[in-house]
C-alpha cells in the first residue's frame, strides 16, 4: 500500500512538472509550436499519373481562390473598423496621411476557411468537372496527425497540425501540401492571381497590398526560423502541446 502511495505521488510530480514545463514554454520563450501553422494538403484519388495531375490543377485554383479571398476580406472587416477615421485602406493612407496596414494572422485565416469551407470544396468540385471527371470532395479544416515532411530546406516534425484538407475521390493518392499560414505558398503568387475568381476587381493597389500582408505576415519573430539561409535541411524544433508530451 505504501509503495502504491509513492507511485501515485511520483506520478502526480510527473505530471505537474510537465505542466509547469508547458506552461514556462508558452510564457516564458516565444518559440513556435504546432499550434502556430495552418497546413494545406490535397490528397489525390490514387497514383496514376491523371489523377495526379488533377490534383495539382485543384491545388492552383484553390490556392488561387485564397489569394483572390483572402486578404481583401481581411482589407474590408479592418475598412469597416477604419470607417470612423474615414481611413483609406486601398490606397494605403489614413486620414492623417500616415500609411495603414492590413494585418494578416492565423485567427484571420482559420476564419477565411470556416467560413468558406463550403465555397472552397465546390470550386473543388467545379474544377474536377471541368476536366471530365466526376470525384466526390471532401474540403475540411481540423487537426490532424501528419507524419514528418520536408517543405523546401524545412523540416517538419511529426505531430498533430491544423490543416486544410481537400480529399478528392477515394484520397488514396500521395498528397501536395504546403504551408497556409503563415503564408509561405501564397507569397509570389499575388501577381499570378485567378481573374475568374476576382471577376477582374484587384487593383494594382490591392496587389501590392496584398504582397506587404503576406510579407508582413512573415516578418513575426516567430517564424524567422522559417525564413533564415541554410545550407542543410533543418528540423523545427516545436512544442507540441501537454497531451502529446505526456504520450511521448
């Protein structure tokens, strides 16, 4: 019965001290964890090389889609809380004439996707259609378990992610993925934006903007590992949440 006392108090200082571990990683040092991503993956119906290339055309519409969405929602919910200053998002100056800044983050986005998840998964479908096939999809934004993968000279440890996922057909191909956000595969493709999806309304001062938002994203001191020169492929080191320390 004693040694059973000591197990459990042994047990209980355990895990206290992981909390308190987790706790002095998230206040104390201003590392990234797998909470700070947004991943996109597009997982094809199979192997084959047309299934394969469908969904590299549903990953550029889709990442199209976002780029044409994106940001100018963001522009127009922070233009609504400029109004009362008769703030001038577009051209980039207030009413004092000192620049403004649209500010891109991770809330931002995940709102972008809930709220368009529906929108997303039909320009999914509308694109599968128009090249002759007729998959189901599947667009859904959750956290799920994604084995390690490299993103260019990156690479990411195995763990629980937020992502956007989109499944076409049965998902029982290799997938694409990139990182939504931050927005490391948006950035460059501003100029290369869907004139379809926008119906022709961006502007060259909507590009630009656009360009600073997701460059200003970027610029976080936290995601500066993300952006230094290396010469080797280097593995994050992120904090995964308490849960996932106690299993390991």
């Amino acid at each position: 019965m004693e040694s059973r006392k000591k197990q459990i108090k042994f047990l209980i200082f355990i895990l206290i001290c992981v909390l308190l571990y987790s706790t002095w990683t998230v206040y104390g040092k201003p590392e990234l964890s797998n909470d700070d991503f947004i991943r996109f993956h597009v997982i094809a119906n199979s192997n084959s090389k047309e299934d394969q290339q469908l969904k590299l055309k549903v990953k550029d519409e889709i990442l199209a889609k976002i780029n044409s969405e994106l940001v100018l929602e963001t522009m127009a919910q922070d233009l609504a809380d400029y109004q009362a200053s008769n703030a001038d998002l577009t051209q980039g100056m207030n009413e004092k004439g000192d620049k403004t800044q649209v500010s891109l983050d991770l809330e931002q986005s995940r709102n972008y996707i809930q709220e368009n998840i529906i929108e997303i998964e039909e320009k999914a479908e509308e694109i599968i259609k128009e090249n002759g096939y007729d998959y189901t999809v599947k667009a859904e934004l959750g956290v799920k378990w994604i084995p390690e993968k490299r993103y260019g000279d990156v690479v990411f440890p195995a763990g629980n992610y937020e992502a956007l996922n989109i499944t076409i057909g049965e998902g029982k191909g290799e997938n694409w993925w990139c990182v939504l956000f931050p927005p490391l595969c948006l950035i460059g493709a501003e100029e290369n934006i869907d004139e379809k999806t926008t119906q022709n309304t961006y502007t060259e001062d909507q590009i630009r903007m656009v360009k600073e938002t997701y460059q200003d994203a970027m610029l976080d001191k936290k995601y500066k590992p993300l952006l230094e020169e290396r010469d080797n492929p280097v593995t994050l080191k992120l904090k995964f949440k308490t849960l996932e320390i106690i299993g390991e």
